[in-house]
C-alpha cells in the first residue's frame, strides 16, 4: 500500500507539472486546444487525488469520484485534439458520452457486484476514447507532417491498448506499483508531444510572419518603382518641355529679359536634377544596368561628394551572381547605413567593405563617429530606418549586427540567392 501510495503521489508531481505546462502555454499563446489540454490535465491531477484519498482511507465515494473524473479526462483530452486538428463543434450526442461517465460510475460502484461486468464498459469507453484521440492526432500528422502530432497518436494509441489490461492485470494488483510509473511514462510523452506542437505552431506563425513581412517589402519596392517611373516619365518630361519653351523665349527675348530668364532656366536645371536624383533614391538604376558591385560603389560615391567625409569602399575582385531581391536589400542598407552615419555620427570617415564568404555575402559599414549607445542595439524600435533595415534583410534570412566599440559599425549578413 505504501508503494502505491508513494508512486501515485509521484504521478500527480508528474501529471501537475504537465497541467502547469499547458496552463504556461495558453496564457502566453491564447490557443483554444492549449486550453483544452491545460483543463483535461488539471481533471487528471484530481483524479489521482482522488485515488490517493480512496487508497488512504478506503471509502467507495472516492472510486466513485475517481471512476468520473477518469472518463471526463479522456473525453476533454479528445476534444483538445479534435480543437486542435479543425474548428470543433459541439454536437447533441456528445451530452451521452459526457453523461456516460457519471451513470455508469454510479452503477459501477455502487449496484453491480460483478468487477467484470463493472470494469468492462467502462475501459472500453475509455479505450475508445483515447484510441479515437490517437486517431485525430494520425490524420493530422497525415495532413501536415507534424512530428508532434505523430507523437502523440503513438503516445495516446500505446496508452489505449494499455487500458484494456485493467480488468486483467492492474486491477488484480499485478501491475502494482508499476502501472503508475508506466502511466507517468505516458503522462511525459503526451506532455513532450504538445511541447513539440506548440513549437511547431510557433514556427509556423514566425514563417507566416516573415512571408508577411517579405511581402510589404516587395509592395514597398514595387510602389518606388512605380513612383520613379511616373518621375522619369512625366514630371521629367514635362520639366524638360519647360526647359525648351523658355531657351526658345530667350533667344527671343529682351535684353533685360535674358537675366529673369536665365534665372528661370537655372531653377529648371535644379528641379530636374532634383527630379532625377529622386528617381535614383527610389530604384537605383544601376542595380538593373550595372549590377550590385558598382551600384554600391556609384552610392558612396555620391554620398562622399554631398557630405563632407571621406568615404572608402572595398570589395573583391569576383562576386558571386546574387538575386535580384539580395542585391537590393544590400543596397538599400547602405543607403541607410551612410545616411545614419551623415545624420547622426558626426563622422569623419567611414569605411565600407564587402566580402563574399561561402554562400553569404557579408557587408560592413563603419564610422569613426561618436557611435551610439546600447539602447539602440537593444531597441531597434528607436530608429525606424534600422528597424527598416533589420525587417527588410530578416524577410530574406539575413541578420544585421550593431556594433560601438570603436566609432559604430553596421554589419549585414545576407544568402546570395535570397529572394
């Protein structure tokens, strides 16, 4: 009796911890199912309290509360599996099977005297019900190849078949005290199997996340091309008719005139190179003409020429072909990278360097400016053109490291064939 006794509270140790789990995993996750199995787990906590009541003091009230709460465990670890595998909903016949467990326990324990035809329909019912759990759980590794959901139809159609020995074995003693720890063995299993579940889903809402956030990216470009377009083709145009229409008034005009008009024509010179440098910014054509190496090179060059610091870049002599999408997200973080370094460092020089390493491309851009706290490196949230940056390489599966050790430093790590 001791050893029952000391293996059953171990199994409520074991069962509680599991309950603690998934009550943990539903409050952080809000998921329907998680619920479900946090609740189904509490029942079995009780149920193994009121075994341990019936085992200390012998009275046939707490079998019968026991024998209840057995049936009602099974019966909500199925419909957390059935919450799980689709949306489930509540059907008039379930109000028998959940009835079940009450009735028949009443008659179990307290009107037949036959154990046979006492334990019988009730390891059935629970067998069916956990077998029919395992069932949900194979056809949804079926559907999806989820390892977690093949480990519980193994765990749970292991567990089912056990029930059927209970008439047999365990309620004969022969099992005892081992048939406790066999059930805390299949306690753990099920508890790693929704562990595994919940990081699956996990990482499947971050894939979901990321395919997002690569899809605003892509729109963004797409809406820049479409705005330089419309700059290049009208705005451009337009302004070049201007151009034509006031030298043609000029060589026509007055001689106190040509002053005012030359003035004109000057502001027109501004605005188109304004209009052209505007189109560039937007979608860098040298990306499409040159490729990513001299369209990086043209991009500090220009920036050297506006700022006052000296700008040096370094690149081998060989890059390898990257995609498209990986060549403009390298050219967009430099963008931002030297206009960061412009507005904020108060930098002399600054240093670029690309390097191809395996299947990586790797491109660092470091200042000798004052550089910038760990607030930064910690909350990229406070600068919108970092959390840019980090949103548009994460979406290709790269990183972007920070760094102020020496000036500040801003390394991205991206695939070559990202996109």
């Amino acid at each position: 009796m001791i050893a029952e006794l000391h293996a059953a509270f171990l199994q409520g140790v074991v069962t509680l911890g599991t309950a603690t789990l998934c009550w943990y995993l539903y409050a952080k996750y809000r998921r329907t199912h998680v619920l479900w199995w946090a609740l189904a787990w509490s029942l079995y906590v009780l149920r193994i309290g009121a075994i341990i009541a019936f085992l200390s003091n012998g009275g046939q009230a707490w079998l019968f509360v026991h024998q209840i709460l057995t049936g009602l465990t099974a019966l909500v670890l199925l419909w957390a599996a059935l919450s799980y595998s689709h949306a489930a909903r509540w059907r008039p016949w379930y109000a028998v099977a959940l009835i079940f467990p009450l009735a028949w326990s009443y008659v179990a324990i307290y009107v037949l005297e036959s154990f046979v035809s006492a334990a019988l329909p009730a390891v059935l019912f629970l067998s069916f019900a956990t077998l029919w759990t395992s069932r949900v759980f194979f056809v949804q590794w079926r559907a999806t190849r989820s390892r977690g959901a093949l480990i519980l139809a193994g765990v749970l159609l292991t567990w089912g078949l056990h029930h059927l020995d209970y008439p047999l074995l365990r309620a004969r003693g022969a099992w005892n005290p081992w048939g406790y720890y066999l059930d805390i063995l299949f306690v753990l299993a099920t508890g790693i199997g929704i562990v595994v579940l919940a990081l699956e889903e996990l990482d499947r809402r971050t894939n979901e996340l990321e395919r997002l956030s690569a899809r605003m990216v892509q729109q963004h470009e797409e809406e820049r091309r479409r705005v330089a377009l419309e700059l290049h083709d009208q705005s451009a145009q337009v302004w070049a008719a201007v151009k034509m229409q006031l030298g043609l008034l000029r060589e026509g005009a007055a001689e106190q005139s040509v002053a005012p008009l030359d003035r004109l024509l000057q502001l027109v010179d501004e605005g188109i190179r304004s209009i052209r440098s505007v189109t560039t910014d937007l979608r860098p054509p040298l990306l499409d003409d040159l490729g990513l190496v001299p369209a990086l090179r043209a991009l500090v060059r220009t920036f050297a020429e506006q700022s006052s610091m000296t700008i040096e870049f370094e690149a081998p002599v060989h890059v390898p072909p990257v995609s498209p999408d990986a060549a403009l997200a390298l050219f967009r973080a430099l963008q931002e990278a030297l206009s960061n370094v412009s507005r904020h460092s108060g930098a002399s020089a600054v240093n670029v360097r690309l390097d191809a390493e395996g299947d990586h491309l790797t491109m660092v851009v470091r200042d000798n400016g004052r550089g910038f706290d760990a607030a930064v490196r910690s909350a990229p949230a406070s600068s919108l053109g970092l959390t840019g940056m980090r949103e548009r390489i994460a979406a290709l599966h790269g990183s972007v490291t920070l760094d102020s050790s020496a000036g500040a430093s801003v390394t991205v790590r991206l695939p070559i064939d990202a996109g």
